[in-house]
C-alpha cells in the first residue's frame, strides 16, 4: 500500500501517518520525490482495511501495490534512482563503466590493468577477492590479501572498489575495503545473504541469476531495500537457456524492462553474458542503446595468462575501441559516457 501525500502537506502531517501505521505494527518507507512524496506501507494489508487513511490530513490518495515487489516497482517511486558513490552518479544521464580482472592475481597485474583503464576515463574498478568456481579445485581468489591490492589502486588512482560479497560472514570484511558490494548471481536468492547487504550503508550490484526471471530478479532487490539499503543496482549478466555457442544468453529485452517496472539503476555484463571476448564490444554496444545505465565489462592485460575468464576478457586496446563505439551511441540516445 502507498499513501500518496498533497503537494502543500505539512512534515507534522507525514509524521502522523508514520506513526498510524507503526503503530498498527507496519514498517514504512518513505520516498521523497521532486513533485510528490509517497509513505510504503510494507506488512499485513490486512491490517489498514478499517482505517480510513485517506481522511488524515495531508492525504491526497491510498493507492495498492498490485505486483509482489512493492519497494522496487515504478508505483512506489515514479522517479529513477541516482545512487552516488563518492561523487559519482549511477542512474543518472552519465554512464558509468566499471571494468577490470574477474579476479585479482597479484599486485602488479591489478595495477597495470589499471593504469590503463585511468586514461579512458573508467571510475570504478572490479575485481573478486572471494571467486565462487564451478570446480572446488580451480583458483578461489586470495581474500583480504586481493582486497588490500585494490585498495591500494584505488589510493594511487582515485579509482572506486567493486568487489563480491559471497558469505555473510565476510560482510565486515568486504565491506572495509570496497566502495560498491557485488552479489554474485549463483547468490541472487541467497536470502540470508540479501538480508545481511540490506543492512550494510553501500552500494550493492544485484546480478541476475542465471536461471531467474525477471520477478524473482525484481523479488530478491526486494529482499535488500526492505531492510532498509536503497542503493540497489540490477545487473543484467545473460540467462542459461538451449543455447551453447555462448555462455549465457544476453536478454537485452530485460534492460527496457527492467527500466519500465522499477526505478532502480540498470547496467549490463556483457562478458558473463556471452563467455567471448570477440562478442563482448557488440553486446556492450546493444546494452547502451537499449538503455543501460552502465556497464561492467571483464579486462586484462594478458587474457592468456588469467586465472580466471580470460577467454571473455578485453585487451585494453579492444576495450578502448568499445567504449570509443560506445560513447557515439551514448549521445545517440541523450546519454553520456
């Protein structure tokens, strides 16, 4: 349920309704937009049947939610989310592009690769201290060790730290070094995982799972703005479907979708989305034009030598040919890159 409030209502008006509906023991969320603010009403609808909401002063109109997600749809908040991060913006006209190694094998590797995403402008730079493998016995990431090299990037460069949060466990710990939390997407309904990052005060990229339509996507973003974390980014990454030239299959049709059910920021992995590199700029290139709002892209210096995805990891001359390509179709559709 949604109480929309009049334009000139007064603060006491907003919080006697907050205190209504606490008081009927409902938890609220209050969305604060240029033109209109809007209190969630999130428990047991049930609840509100006999209390006429609508004749409390400062009430223009009690709307339902009708879809199961009620704090991530476009009915709570009309307006588009822009999350900042450190002086950047997420959702807003500029593109962001986070790049960098699936994961981090050594120093020396992290700081080449970022000396030359510098110089192309990208402001965030990813990499997996934590890597979640098919095979218990393939390369798992170096932990705190990876997580202290891309701090120190980012000291060095002013470049921000994306990085995935697979265990509650490491939540602290992950949450001491980086700027933005990646859900991976074999985690996208681990619950208890979903709680833990909605009580943390940092961005979180919510990849979509492999297998997940585009409600259980929508669902498990709800898990984590319900405890309260609003900085949520919905990342398109491909779906496993028949196919088996590429690794997933990109569902480009969920970027304007996604745009048109939730006011949350939309970007795209086109390198988890297709497994080769050669395919990579073209789907990136795709991602931007159906409205993306950024893009996470896998590079490497020396792809042969990763120890993780180097088959779909950009040498840093194709990646600046992408983002080169990228930016014209960026201004194509009023966007800047």
């Amino acid at each position: 349920m949604i109480i929309v409030l009049k334009p000139d209502h007064q603060e006491e008006d907003l919080h006697r309704i907050i205190r209504r509906l606490e008081d009927l023991g409902l938890r609220t969320h209050i969305s604060k937009g240029e033109q209109r603010t809007i209190v969630g009403a999130i428990g047991d609808e049930r609840l509100l049947r006999e209390v006429p909401l609508e004749s409390l002063p400062g009430v223009e109109s009690v709307l339902p939610i009708l879809k199961p997600y009620k704090l991530v749809s476009r009915e709570f908040k009309p307006e588009n989310t822009v999350i900042q991060v450190d002086g950047r913006e997420i959702g807003g006209n500029q593109l962001q592009v986070i790049a960098g190694p699936c994961a981090v094998e050594s120093r020396e590797v992290l700081e080449e690769i970022a000396e030359e995403l510098v110089p192309l402008g990208v402001n965030f730079l990813r990499g997996g201290a934590f890597k979640p493998r098919t095979s218990p016995y393939a390369f798992q990431g170096w932990g705190e060790k990876a997580l202290k090299y891309l701090a120190g990037v980012r000291e060095r460069t002013g470049m921000l730290v994306v990085t995935e949060l697979m265990d509650p466990r490491d939540t602290v710990l992950v949450c001491k070094y980086a700027d933005v939390v990646q859900i991976g997407t074999r985690n996208m309904q681990n619950f208890r995982l979903l709680t833990e990052v909605g009580n943390i005060d940092k961005p979180v990229i919510l990849k979509r799972g492999m297998s997940a339509t585009i409600k259980e996507f929508l669902m498990s973003a709800e898990y984590i703005l319900a405890q309260g974390n609003e900085k949520v980014i919905l990342c398109e990454r491909g779906i496993r479907t028949f196919e088996t030239e590429t690794r997933n299959t990109l569902d480009i049709s969920a970027v304007p979708l996604l745009k048109d059910l939730t006011h949350l920021p939309v970007i795209v992995d086109p390198s988890h989305a297709v497994g080769r590199a050669d395919l990579v700029p073209a789907m990136g290139k795709a991602a931007v034009a159906a409205g993306a709002d950024g893009l996470l892209v896998e590079v490497h210096v020396r792809p042969e030598e990763a120890m993780s995805d180097g088959p779909q990891s950009l040498r840093p001359r194709v990646f600046r040919q992408m983002l080169d390509d990228c930016r014209k179709i960026a201004r194509a559709v009023g966007r800047d890159l």
